[in-house]
C-alpha cells in the first residue's frame, strides 16, 4: 500500500463518520466515564469522548505505535503522511534509476 492508499482510506473513514456517534460502553468504560465526568464536571459527556480521542491520537503518535501501523500497513509515516510525500520523494531519492552492480564499473 501507499501514501495515496492511506490518503484514500482516511479521506473514506472521514466520510463515513456522522456528527452524531453512537457508542456503546460496557460496564467498565460507563464507570469510568461517570467517574471523569463527576472530577472534571465538562459541559457535556461528549467533551469528554473528545478529550479522550485527542488523548489517544496524541499519546499514539508519541510513542511512535502510529508510525508502526502505518509503516506495516501502508508503508509511510506520520510525518509522510502530513507533508503528503515520501521520505524517497523529499530526499529525490527516487529520481535516481538503479544501478547496475555488473556492469557498475566497466567503461
């Protein structure tokens, strides 16, 4: 896969996500959002879904497990995917063709 297939399915899973989400919750996560929403009394329960997704995604990419699955998956990283080129592309690392290791040095 590449960047482009990850551009796409990122782009996809956007689309398919409503305003409104509905998420069940077992009897684990129910206590422990009812515990949060209790200390941290937000507005609403969603400003808390939020918190926690922001918490996830930047927790994810710090220790380096979001660049682990998209390097397995799509074979790019994080900072590939938001310049929207390779690291080959960035470096010109893919204009050069492949040398020939025969016929490398004969004249």
């Amino acid at each position: 896969m590449s960047l482009d297939d990850l551009t796409n399915d990122v782009q996809d899973s956007y689309g398919q996500l409503d305003d409104e989400l509905t998420v069940s919750l077992d009897r684990e996560a129910r206590n422990e959002l009812a515990l949060l929403e209790a200390a941290l009394e937000p507005e609403d329960t969603d400003e808390l879904v939020r918190r926690a997704i922001h918490m996830l995604f930047q927790t994810t990419v710090d220790t380096g497990k979001l660049d682990f699955q998209l390097r397995s998956a799509y074979d790019v990283t994080y900072d590939e995917y938001l310049s929207g080129m390779t690291f080959e592309e960035m470096t010109g690392a893919d204009q050069y063709p492949s040398m020939d290791d025969e016929r490398r040095y004969q004249f």
